[in-house]
C-alpha cells in the first residue's frame, strides 16, 4: 500500500496536472525507476492514466527486482530488469524516454570515479543510438546542477552561464561526467537530429526518498525529529535551489512535451535558495527550536567544493511550469512523510 503523504502528493498532480493529458495513448520509458525521481516520475504518470483513463504504457527500468517490489508501485507498469550498460531490447516500443539513472552518492563518485563515468556514458549512448534506431517522439536527460560548478558572481544563473570545475578532482567525475553526457546528447541531437532535451534538476526531495537516504537534508530533518542537534561537516557554506519532488514531476514532463529539441532547461525554485548552514538553522527555527546546530568539521568525505548557483528558471516558466511548493510547505510535507503523521500532532 502506498503511503500516504505520497498519495497526497499525487492525488494533487492527478487532479491538477492537465498536461499530462498529451501522453494519452502513448508510451513512456523512465529509467532510473527506484530513485527518487524515476520511481516518482512512474507513480505519478500511472497513477493519471488510471483515473484519466489515459491508456498511457508505461515502462520502468531498474537493476534490482527487490527494490522495485519494495516501493508499491501500481500495476499498470512494465518492468525491465537490466544493467544502464547492456542495450534495450529492439522489442521494446517506445514514444517517449526520461533518463533519470545516475549514481548519487558522494562517497561512490570518490571511491569509484572511473565506473561512474564509464557506466554513465555507456547507459546513455545505448539509450541514444536506440533512440536514432526508433524514431522516438522525446528523449529528456536528466543532468544536474553540478555542471554549473562553481560560480564566482552572485547572480541568478541561466542555461548560458558556466562555472568553474576542476577536471583533476576525482570529486568532479560527476559534474565532468554530467557535462559530457550533455554533450553526447547534444551531439546525437545535430548529427542524428534525435528531438532531445536536457533537464538541469537542482536538490530535489520529498515523500517518497529513501528513509535511509543519507543526503543533508535527509540527515537534518531526521535530526530535528529526533530532538538530536544538527552536527555539520563543514561550514555549510554551499547554497542551492530546493525543489519539491511534485514540481519536479510536472517540470520535467513539461519539458518533455513542450521542450524546444536541442535545448537544456533549468529545474528549480527560484525562492527555495539558501546556504547549507542557513537551511540547518530554518528547519531548527520553524520545527524544533529545542535543538541547536552545530560545527564539527570531516575531511575527505567527498563533499564538492564549495558553490553557490542559484539557478533562474525563467526559461521553463515559458513553457508555462510553475512550482507550487515553497520550502517550509516542502519540509513539512517531507517531515510529515518520515515522522509518519502531520507534524502537528506529534504531541498527540
């Protein structure tokens, strides 16, 4: 049974979400299908086919058969259990793909660079020349706000802008990684004219994460639950754009159906951005001020450098994408979600 803050979640997107109109009839492959993207992405499109009556096919790619049974997806979903590395099955018809697959930890990117890049590159040119083999309606990759790396002016940063990385930081096979796999697409899109689009998604969260899921914002608002004192690692200086996982939903299947091909697309929330130590010390203030942060320094844990990007969305907002959650709506929303009830009644 699926939980209910995520049901919440897409109950809200089933009821609201008119776009998702356009994929009636159609079929879809989301890779990635037990992160937190790509599983989401799955559960809110099959859910809108079923109460639409959309008839949308929709097909799920993971490695593992375990993680998928864990995760309560509805049965309206084709699973294909397979390594990024070995190539689809021509049996496979599809109109639409959303690479979301890519390794996210930091201690992996620093322990095993060179498998991240080998694995990455080789998922998606095999995803690419199926594309170029199938005459596919859209291919969306989903890259990261670490392409931007860091950026040495304090302004909003469009799909333009570039920052700073330094190639000779075993840190950075994953934002290098990320920018070669642009360019791939990029490539494939001129050469072989394959309609792509790539999706820059800034930190994105919300019911359904993993609750083991080890990122900061995970760890602090475990913290806070807990009545434990948030301990930083570092001076938190890095800042970003925070997204809630339902707008991302809607952004990127936004880009996928109004997307001009060939372009990339900033994902963010504009007024969600804040430093690390800033986000530690508004979740104290707005959900346990019995709780204080503080400072205990760890080297070579594999936290990139220090960057603040904060991403403009200008660009998407064209194509008529909003977000609708600000970032206290998004961590009640996510604290609820791993307390298992409303936070307000957590007295009860």
């Amino acid at each position: 049974m699926e939980n209910k803050f995520v049901l919440n979640d897409i109950n809200e997107f089933v009821k609201k979400f008119d776009l998702i109109e356009q994929l009636k009839n159609k079929s879809i492959l989301i890779t990635g299908g037990t992160g937190l993207i790509g599983s989401s992405l799955i559960k809110y499109i099959a859910y809108a086919s079923k109460q639409r009556k959309l008839d949308i096919e929709i097909f799920g790619m993971a490695r593992s058969k375990e993680k998928v049974l864990s995760k309560n997806f509805p049965d309206n979903v084709t699973w294909i259990y397979q390594d990024m590395k070995r190539t689809l099955s021509d049996e496979i018809k599809v109109d639409y793909i959303i690479h979301t697959a890519s390794p996210t930890q930091s201690k992996y990117m620093i322990s095993h660079p060179v498998e991240l890049i080998n694995d990455t590159y080789i998922g998606t040119r095999n995803l690419l020349e199926y594309a170029k083999e199938h005459n596919i309606t859209k291919f969306v990759y989903l890259s990261s706000i670490e392409v931007y790396g860091q950026m040495f002016e304090n302004k909003l940063v469009t799909e333009e802008n570039n920052g700073y990385i330094d190639q000779m930081n075993v840190r950075s096979c994953y934002s290098e990684g990320k920018r070669l796999i642009e360019c791939l697409c990029s490539s494939y899109a001129d050469e072989y004219n394959i309609p792509v689009n790539v999706a820059r998604l800034t930190q994105t969260f919300g019911a359904g994460v993993a609750l083991e899921d080890n990122r900061v914002y995970s760890q602090f608002c475990h913290q806070i639950l807990k009545g434990d004192n948030i301990i930083l690692h570092t001076d938190g200086e890095s800042a970003k754009n925070y997204l809630y996982i339902s707008d991302a939903v809607t952004g990127l299947i936004t880009i996928l159906l109004k997307g001009n091909v060939g372009e990339a697309y900033n994902l963010c929330n504009e007024e969600n951005y804040i430093s690390i130590y800033d986000l530690a010390n508004f979740l104290v203030n707005n959900f346990n001020k019995e709780v204080s942060v503080n400072i205990e320094k760890k080297e070579n844990e594999g936290y990139a450098p220090v960057t603040k990007v904060n991403l403009s969305s200008s660009k998407l907002r064209k194509l008529g994408w909003m977000p609708s959650s600000d970032l206290k709506d998004s961590f009640t929303k996510l604290l609820n979600y791993f307390s298992g009830k409303d936070i307000e009644d957590k007295e009860k």
